[in-house]
C-alpha cells in the first residue's frame, strides 16, 4: 500500500469524507510533536486520498486555501508547509500582544 504525507493546518485538524463509508482523519498543528509546528502531519493511503481529492478536494476551500496539502514524500510535505506558514488560513490565534490593547 503506497502513502502519502498529508499536511493539516487547523488546530485540531478536520475529518475527511472520501464516501459514505470511509473518513480520514487529519491530525492538527495540536497534535505536532514540535511545539509551534507549521502543521499536522498524517500519513495516509495514496488511493484514499486521490479518491477525495477527484471528489471533493479541487473545489474544496481548504485545499484552495493552502489548509490541506500532501505529497508522496514527507520531506517535501514539511518543505510545503514551511513554505505555506506565511498565508493566514482564517483559524490562526489573533496576537496577544498588541500594544493597542488595554486591559479592563
């Protein structure tokens, strides 16, 4: 069985329905080993997540967004997600220390 590496940069990661019988789940940047990981890491069957991608995952927003990518090679996965930490994904943490802020 040949598998991919498949990236997830939402916190708590995202279930995947490839059919009404098969979901992957995607680990989260929560589940990173490294603490403050660009992402989660899962890995993945190649055919399951070739199927969801035909299926749902080209017109998906977070596909189209940069949430969710894999490659075949996990090097190359981590590359990605290096590369992609840049782009806001819409769910990052607002920043806690902003001088415009005043407490209560």
């Amino acid at each position: 069985m040949e598998m991919v590496t498949v990236g997830c940069r939402l916190m708590n990661g995202v279930d995947l329905r490839v059919n009404d019988s098969t979901t992957i789940r995607l680990n989260g940047k929560n589940k990173a080993i490294v603490i403050g990981a660009d992402c989660g890491y899962t890995q993945v069957d190649k055919a399951l997540m070739d199927e969801w991608f035909e299926r749902k995952g080209k017109h998906s927003p977070l596909v189209q967004s940069k949430i969710i990518f894999y490659h075949e090679q996990a090097e190359s996965t981590q590359s990605i997600a290096r590369e992609y930490s840049a782009i806001p994904t819409g769910f990052d943490p607002l920043p806690q220390n902003d001088g415009n802020i005043r407490g209560a």
